[in-house]
C-alpha cells in the first residue's frame, strides 16, 4: 500500500504562479500586480548608410522623443535563428504544381541553395520592440506585506475590476500614441501588437525551443484552465 502511494504523482504548482503575467486581454498585457503593459513592434533603420546630414536629423530626432516621454520604456531586440519553413513550402508547392521541367529544376536547385544557406550561414533574424508600461501611483506605494501577499495568493490581485481596468487601459493606450507618434517621426514604422501578437510574442520567449515547430492556435480556439 505504501510502495502505491509512493507512486502516485504529486501535482505541482502551476506553471501561472512562477510568471509575471495575469492575463492578456484587449491588446495589453496585465501584471499580477495590476500595471499594464502594451507592446509595440518597430521597424529597423541602416543607419551606416545614411548620409550624414541625415544620421544628425535622426540623433535629433531620438533626442526629442526620449525629452518628450515622461515615463519609463523598454527597448528589447529579439535575435532568432531564422525559420523558413513556410517559405521553403512555397517553393516545394510551386515545384510540384509547374509544367515548365527547366523552372521546375531552378526551383530545386534554388531551395537547396537557400537551405545550405541559412543552415551554413547561421541567419539570424532579428525583431525590435519597444514596451510601454502603465504603473499607477497607488501600485507603486504598495509595502512589503502587500507585495508579498501578492507573491503568495496572486488570484486575489488579478481580479481587477471593469472600471479600474478601462482607466488604466486608455492611459496606456494615451501613452502608446504618443510613443508612436514620435517612432513614426524618426521614420521607423511601428504597430502595436494586438491580443493575438502579444501571446505569440510571449509564447516565443518562454518556449524558445519549441515555438517554430509547434504552431500556436488562435486566441479564438484557445481554452485555458485557470490553476490559482
């Protein structure tokens, strides 16, 4: 009975109570300790081949936009092995499906080379994203025990209300417009990650192992068990 018991399995805490992260929902992301964050992916810039005049308009710009943020942001570049799987499909649907037997070998022989490239050539591909925090000011003076309190029993922190969450939503949201307003006018292209972006994009990071080979299924056929 003993030798039974000992081998049955015990179930562990949830993976959710080691993590930062609530929820995400419409478009943000909410920490256990109720601030917000929205996430905004931008586009990179060759900034050695720009003339000079233009490299000082672009310094002048970014000092501009830092001056004209009166709170914190983080800078984060993503560098990823590129996957180019699905590109690689293309071509070999395109093998199959052409009658042309001299396209048809090009075709063959210009996946082997891309292959042999990327694998050889160790291609990374990089992805820039800047993250805007909203931190009310009642958060930031919470004391020890609340914190911990928090750490311990986050299903009672969570659990933000639809007022409070719509007020700190649209202060986010006025804090992303601005943000983006002064990306645009350095010239760097940018979109705000929506629900969707935002799991995949948090996905990607702690599963990086995994991510390319098991596809995540949309938010609409997701289903998830809360472990509080």
């Amino acid at each position: 009975m003993q030798s039974k018991k000992l081998a049955k399995a015990k179930v562990g805490p949830p993976t959710q109570r080691f993590l930062d992260i609530a929820e995400i929902r419409e478009n943000a992301v909410v920490l256990k300790d109720g601030t917000l964050r929205a996430v905004i992916m931008v586009s990179s810039m060759n900034f050695a081949l720009k003339s000079q005049e233009e490299q000082d308009a672009t310094v002048q710009s970014y000092m501009q936009f830092l001056n004209g943020i009166d709170h914190p942001i983080q800078i984060v570049i993503q560098s990823r092995k590129i996957n180019i799987d699905v590109y690689m499909e293309t071509l070999k649907e395109q093998e199959r499906t052409i009658k042309n037997d001299l396209l048809k070998t090009q075709i063959q022989d210009y996946r082997g080379f891309v292959k042999e490239l990327v694998e050889l050539g160790e291609i990374m591909q990089k992805r820039f994203f800047v993250v805007v925090p909203y931190d009310p000011a009642t958060d930031k003076k919470k004391g020890f025990m609340t914190k911990l309190s928090a750490a311990i029993m986050p299903a009672s922190v969570v659990k933000l209300n639809e007022t409070r969450f719509k007020e700190r939503h649209d202060a986010l949201l006025q804090r992303v417009s601005v943000i983006q307003n002064g990306l645009t006018g350095m010239s760097l292209p940018n979109v705000m990650l929506d629900t969707q972006g935002l799991i995949e994009l948090y996905y990607s990071v702690y599963n990086p192992d995994v991510f390319d080979t098991q596809e995540l299924a949309n938010i609409n056929e997701l289903r998830v068990e809360q472990g509080f």
